[in-house]
C-alpha cells in the first residue's frame, strides 16, 4: 500500500486561519475546520504564538489532507527552526474528538 499523497493535519491558530493567505502561501485551496487547543493561550507579539497555561484554551483550525510538499511550504513560511518548531499534538475538534496534529510552536523569542 501506498503512503497517502496528503498525510498530514495541522493545527493553525494565527494568520493561517485566513483562508486567502492559505491559499496565498501553499498555491492551493486546504479547507479548515474549527478546532480548540486546551491547556495554552494565544499571544502576539511580532507574530502569534501560543503558550501553556492551565485553564486556557485557544480556538484554532485543524487543516487536514496537507501534503509533504505543502507542509515543507508552511516550514518555510513559519520559519522553522528559527521562529517555531513543528511538533505534535492532540487538539478538540467541534464534535469534542481528540485530533492529533502537528503544531507550530514558538521559538524562545516568544518567551
């Protein structure tokens, strides 16, 4: 069996909840659906970021279907490893499900 052509799902929480600059940065069209992130909060400074914080929670959207290539894009746009690291984890869909994703998380500059 062949490795699905779109195996990812990303968790967004910042300018990429816009769908035109989705479409803008990977050159496609990737639909979003809503999804919390429980345990942190939103910030921004230069950029949005998010931190743990008990009893916080952070509405975001969950992109599913997201290619290697277009993940590779949205590494680049992110600046990764410098502004974010990608890493895994589980967020709350609409319907309460657990998703596990992969996350954009801050560098020290957000500290």
């Amino acid at each position: 069996m062949s490795e699905s052509p779109r195996p990812h799902t990303l968790f967004i929480y910042g300018s990429l909840l816009d769908a035109s600059e989705r479409e803008r940065v990977i050159a496609g069209r990737i639909e979003a659906r809503a999804a919390r992130l429980v345990g942190y909060e939103r910030g921004r400074k230069r950029y949005f970021y998010v931190t743990k914080r008990d009893g916080a929670e952070v509405a975001g959207a969950i992109l599913t279907g997201v290619s290697d290539k277009e993940l590779a894009i949205l590494d680049e746009y992110e600046d990764v490893p410098r502004l974010y690291t990608r890493e895994r984890i589980s967020v709350m869909d609409a319907e309460g499900a657990t998703v596990e994703c992969w996350i954009y998380l801050p560098t020290s500059w957000a500290g």
